[in-house]
C-alpha cells in the first residue's frame, strides 16, 4: 500500500483491479426499492455511504451473492446463496427479484443474474468460484450475549487451548486500538471445542472477551482472521463500537493486507473518518430523497456526505463547491458584496467535480429538499445546474496571478509579514509545477497556517482585483435559489433514471473510477 506524505489516505494507485479478479455487483431487488442501479467496484477497497434504509446492506449482500464462495463456511451467512442473504419471512415474500452482474475474471467478462421470479432463486449453480467473507453486525454483539457463550463463563471449565497472537498480529492490534497489550490470544475452554473467546493483557492484568469492550472484541477477532488470497470482504458498518483514531487506523490495515493478498473489500459506513482515509475514487453514496427515489453519487467528500445524513444546522440554502480553498474564496467575495448570504447559507465542499456535475443535474430538476446551488472551478466548464467561481483556471491560478500583477496589495498589512517576505514566498511558490502546493510553499516560508494564508490572499484578491460585475455573476444565482423558498419551493421530484452516469453497456453505475 501507498500512503500520502501524511499518512491520512491512500493514493489513487490503490484503486484498481485486483489481478484480474475484480467483482462487480448490481443489486436489483424491487422488494428493497433498489431497482435498476448497479455498483462498479474496480477498488481494493470501496466504502458505501447512505442514510439507514438507503440500501448500502443491500449492495454487499448482492455482491456476496454472485460468488460460490470458496471460503470456510463460518465466514458465510447460511450457504452463500442469495435465500441466505435475502430470506422469505412471515412479513417478507422475496419474488420477483433479480440480481444482474458482471464479472472480471484475466481479460475475460462474465455477465449473469440471479433471479427468483416466483418461489424460489435461480442461477445459484454455475456461480464463478471466489473466497467469500462476509462480516455483519452480529459481530458487534459483546461475547455474553452470544448464543452458546453463557455456559462458557462458568468457574468450573478450564482454558483448553489458546491461539496466541504472534509479535505480527500483536503489533497490528496495539497500533489500531492505540494501546500496548502485553498479549492477545483466542481461546477455547473444555466446555466447547468451537467457540473461542478473546483473552487480552494489559498492564499486567489478563481479561477475556466476557470483560472487553465491543471495539476489542470486534478488532480482536477480525485480526486473528487470515484474509483470503484473492478474496471478497463484505463488511457492514465497519466503524461500530471504534473511535475515530481507531476507525482511521483500521482501514490502513486493511488497505495493507489487501495489496499483500490481493484482495477486495466492499464497505458500508456513516463515519466522515472512514471516508476521510479513502481517495475519491473509493468512496460513494446512495441519497434518498423525501419521495423515496435513490440517486448515486461517487467521489463524494466527508463533509458532503455527512451533510446528506444530518439535519442540523439549518440554512435558507446550501452552496457546493469543489474544495475548501474554492470554499474560502467563495466566502470572502459573498463578505464583500452580500454578507446576509453567509450567515444564512451552508457551504458544503463536494470533492471531485464530477460530484459537482451529478448535484448540478440534481438541482436543475430540483431534486434536493432545499434550495440549492452549485459552483464548479472556473477552470472544469460550463455543466448543467452548475454554477462557476471567477476566471477560467484554479483558483489558485486565478488569485496568485491577479496578485502578482498588481505586487500583492494589501496581503502584507493583512497577516502582519513584511511585503517583501510576501512577495518573494509566493513569487517562489509559484514555481513549483503543481498548483495545489503554493498555497503551503508559501505558508511555510511565512510561518503561518495555509487556510489563513489563503484566506488573505483572497480576501485581497477580492478588494483589489475582483469586479463588482464579476461578483454579481456569483451573488445572483445564489438570491435567486434563496427567492425561491420564499416564494414556494417546490421540493424534490423523480429525476430520469438516464440522467445517472452509465457504463459502456447503458447500465447506471454506482461507482465510476
């Protein structure tokens, strides 16, 4: 695995086929309103985010589904059909129910379904053979209420046997939980040969799993699993009973064993930290609209996605934009020229621009509760529903160069440094080939922080550099979306399935790397 200079998420070289065996699932079942979307999983690992309900536990069970798992049967619900996953019930009668894929298998694809048109599934013979682990909730159950588990507590048994945790899996434990265990084993009692149970020491002092925490328990026995060679890890609601620090630290693990196997996971999650340790191309998100339709999103943003799954605060309108920086520059003109429009606007960094494009078509057919607009960079084009920041480049090109040219005004009384430090740090910085890193070239040179630097710069771009005519372009669409919930806005309505982005087949792709 390839991490950032940071540390905080793994690079684009991690999203890609995993030696020729990459899967990708579609889920189409009508008694889940999950009709005709389907996911592109071409990542080693790739997180799904949604409201409850929205289908994200629909999604990994689909994918589970089109494999005969090759894998210990534990690590299956049932036998790995598609009645395991999706099970008829007294409240439940599945039918009419279709499961479309398609598989990469070398250079060759394989397209199938699986189906159960009345009373019972087809297609569950002949599946593409694959080592299958699928991990739900129930493992987030503490080890006393587990089924069997209550009459192993008992004084009277004695440990039998135990599976110690070599100084490599002892080591990957400690760096996720972010303690020093002095040991972790998995053991067994006379009692029962098959249950095993977490035993853990700490300061001196050995508990077992009856005494953990559920966040032990769950990383605990997730470690002391081998991940299959070329495998298929469906885990559901990964962060569950972990931490931030925790939940980050997990997914670098993973992301390390999965190029060491050559493995794939499929996620779901509601945690903005989780998706924070994954690139764009790994993340997307299922939003469901008050009138029940689902739209797909990918390349989605932490802060967009948990913007979708809250409620609170609440704002007249909500801005998208690209980034932070294309946040901070949009601030500083609505602060010169319509500063009511901060305080009643939420502005929400989308991330990719093709996120920008997709909530662009969304507004133009006024799918989103509450008025909405969106701004592109001026350097991606015009796009439907979309609105553009000034300039036609970055905005990093926009406001240096404009500076520049003027010998940075203002900027020198504005973050109390010298005008000549000011202009020979982003005179330099200004240098490097890639545009996103002048910005903390120059704060560095100058000692001070890279979102107050840049918040100078355009604050003084702003007052020196940007039209008033300029900025009327940005303030008018923003009014007029804001006029609209005065004057009756009419709420979402059902968007064209043919709206979604499709792959060469015509097929609507959950996820487009």
């Amino acid at each position: 695995m390839v991490l950032r200079a940071s540390g905080a998420k793994i690079t684009q070289q991690f999203c890609h086929g995993v030696n020729g065996n990459v899967s990708k699932a579609a889920g189409s079942a009508k008694a889940v309103s999950f009709d005709e979307h389907s996911q592109d999983c071409g990542a080693f690992i790739m997180a799904i985010v949604g409201e409850n309900g929205s289908g994200k536990s629909t999604v990994i069970q689909s994918a589970a589904s089109v494999y005969e798992s090759t894998a210990p049967k534990h690590f299956l619900k049932g036998r790995g059909f598609a009645s395991d996953y999706f099970p008829n019930t007294t409240w439940d009668d599945i039918r009419e129910v279709e499961i479309k894929y398609s598989l990469l298998e070398g250079d060759k694809r394989k397209t199938d379904t699986i189906r159960n048109p009345g009373e019972r599934w087809h297609g569950n013979y002949g599946r593409s053979e694959r080592p299958v682990v699928y991990i739900d909730l129930s493992r987030i159950l503490p080890v006393a209420a587990r089924v069997g588990y209550s009459r192993i507590a008992k004084t009277r048994h004695k440990e039998k046997e135990a599976r110690d945790f070599d100084k490599y899996r002892l080591e990957r434990f400690n760096q996720i939980m972010g303690r020093t265990y002095d040991f972790a084993k998995m053991s067994l009692t006379d009692v029962d040969p098959k249950r095993r149970v977490p035993v853990m020491g700490f300061h001196g002092c050995g508990y077992s799993g009856f005494h953990q925490g559920g966040g032990e328990t769950t990383i605990a026995e997730l470690i002391q699993t081998d991940m299959p060679k070329y495998g298929l890890v469906l885990i559901d609601e990964i962060e569950t009973s972990l931490h931030p620090r925790s939940q980050r630290r997990l997914i670098r693990d993973l992301a390390e064993k999965c190029k060491e196997n050559e493995s794939q996971i499929i996620l779901t999650t509601h945690s903005p930290f989780i998706l924070d340790e994954l690139p764009y191309e790994a993340r997307a998100q299922i939003i469901q609209t008050e009138d029940g339709k689902k739209s797909i999103v990918y390349g989605v943003s932490p802060e967009f996605a948990m913007s979708k799954m809250d409620d609170i605060p609440q704002y007249d309108c909500d801005i998208f934009v690209e980034d932070k920086r294309s946040q901070i520059l949009l601030i500083e003109i609505l602060v010169k020229y319509a500063k009511d429009i901060v305080l009643n606007c939420r502005l929400i960094s989308f991330g990719a621009a093709s996120v920008g494009r997709a909530l662009g078509i969304m507004v133009s057919q006024k799918r989103f509760p509450k008025p909405s607009c969106v701004f592109l960079d001026g350097d991606q084009g015009s796009a439907t529903g979309c609105n553009q920041l000034p300039g036609q480049d970055p905005p990093e090109y926009v406001v240096f160069g404009a500076l520049k040219a003027a010998n940075w005004p203002g900027v020198a009384a504005r973050t109390g440094r010298p005008h000549a430090d000011i202009v020979d740090a982003c005179n330099r910085a200004m240098s490097l080939t890639n545009h996103r890193d002048w910005i903390n070239n120059a704060a560095t040179q100058l000692l001070m922080g890279g979102d107050i630097l840049w918040q100078a710069l355009s604050a003084e771009w702003v007052n020196h550099c940007l039209p008033p005519e300029e900025a009327r372009k940005i303030i008018q669409p923003i009014e007029d979306a804001k006029l609209g919930s005065k004057t009756g806005y009419s709420g979402p309505i059902t968007i064209n399935i043919s709206t979604i982005p499709t792959d060469a087949n015509g097929n609507t792709t959950l996820f487009e790397l």
